[in-house]
C-alpha cells in the first residue's frame, strides 16, 4: 500500500509540472519602470503586445504607433523586435526574464545598463492625455492669465479633442491652438493660434471626472480647476 501511495504521488506530482505551461512573451504588456543607469526614464503608459504570429505592435496609451516583428531565442533568452515604421535598433537584443506575470528585459545601450520592467495586462492603459480628452467647465479660477477670464466662470469651457486642437471659451470669446502632452510627467502645453496669446505649460492633477491645471511658467500662483461636462455650456 505505501509504494502505491508513493507511485501515485509521483504521479500527480509529475503530470502537476508537465501541466503547468510556460511563461511566454505572447500578449499585452505594460512598461511599469524604465531605468538607464541611474536614471529613470519610465514612458507614461507605453505598452507591447505580442502575437503568436511574430508580429508585435506598441503604442502609448490609445495611441498604437509602433508596428512590427519579434523572435525570442529560447535557448539564450534574448528577445529582438523590429519595428517596421521606425528606426533600426542597432543594439544587441534584450536578455529576458519572465516570472509569471512580470517579465524584465536588460541590455547595454550608450554604455549604460537598460532594464525595462513589464507586467502583464488586459486591457490598455491610459496616457495622460487620454485622460485629458473631452470637454471641461471650469469650476475655480485662482490667480490671472491669458486663459479664462475669472469673472466669467458661469460658461467658460475647455475642450480638448483627439486631433491634439483645444478650444477655450469664455463667454463670446474663442481660443484655438494645438496641445501636446508630456511623454513622461502629467504636464500639457498649451499653443494658442493667436501669436498674442502666450504659450503656456501647465500641471496636471486628476481626480474623478475633474482636473486641476497649475500654470508653470509663471512667477505667481496660477490654478484653473474643471469639472468634465457633455455639453458646451450656453
């Protein structure tokens, strides 16, 4: 009876390993920490999915940018990835390591130590500028500036549009220009169509379904606060 109950654990034992599949790069992951050197350069939401083709795309966010392909070596467990639309990677390829759902890539590039650390997602996530996207009433202005004037918060407005074009209004007034997003901090900057409008670089602050703007390059204190709205006020 006692060799037959060893027989039989051995046996679970090993059909327990032979079930357990192997950690594999194919799907989506998540860049959580960049670091080269010293320094680190972590992107805001950048993410690289895998297929079981050998083909890979990545992106920022709900921004695909990147299209291509990749081959893992599975005996040196150095992972390359090409990437059609871009630049020639002239490095070596990454040495990897996956342990279940975290995978970690390390090379030498400029005569520095990159790591890049990922985690195994979903869905994708969400760049500040995703979170931006929309239209904004403002609710709180402190301090003053080109943009919104504080006497008229009942119907001032900010909308941000997919096409990086924002408009402000403020009552009969009517601001155009473009914005962009900082790649790695919740900063956007603002450049208005109008050369007598002043560019501007804000901080971000998110809470639900509303943001806080703080105006960086100024001397005083300068916050506009909005709620996210569906209509453009009247």
């Amino acid at each position: 009876m006692k060799t037959y109950f060893l027989l039989l654990l051995g046996f679970v034992l090993l059909t327990s390993c032979e079930s357990k599949p192997k950690p594999s790069v194919q799907g989506l992951w998540q860049v959580t920490t960049v670091t080269a050197g010293e320094n680190e350069m972590t992107p805001n939401a950048r993410w690289v999915r895998f297929h079981s083709n050998f083909t890979q795309e990545s992106g920022n966010g709900w921004f695909q940018h990147s299209i291509g392909t990749w081959n893992l070596n599975e005996t040196t467990k150095e992972l390359s990835i090409v990437n059609s639309n871009g630049l020639k990677d002239s490095n070596d390829p990454f040495k990897i390591t996956i342990h279940e759902n975290i995978m970690t890539w390390s090379r030498e590039e400029e005569g520095q130590a990159l790591t890049v650390h990922l985690k195994r997602i979903e869905t994708l996530p969400t760049t500040y500028g995703d979170q931006l996207l929309g239209l904004w009433k403002l609710e709180n202005a402190v301090g003053k500036g080109d943009y919104f004037d504080s006497s008229k918060i009942a119907n001032a407005s900010f909308y941000l549009g997919w096409d990086k074009r924002f408009l402000i209004q403020t009552g009969k007034t009517r601001i155009r220009g473009i914005y962009n997003v900082h790649g790695h901090k919740p900063e956007v900057q603002l450049i208005p169509y109008n050369e007598e409008k002043s560019h501007s670089f804000w901080n971000i602050q998110f809470e639900e379904n509303s943001i806080t703007l703080k105006l960086l390059n100024s001397d005083s204190l300068v916050m506009r606060t909005f709620k996210r709205i569906h209509e453009f006020p009247k």
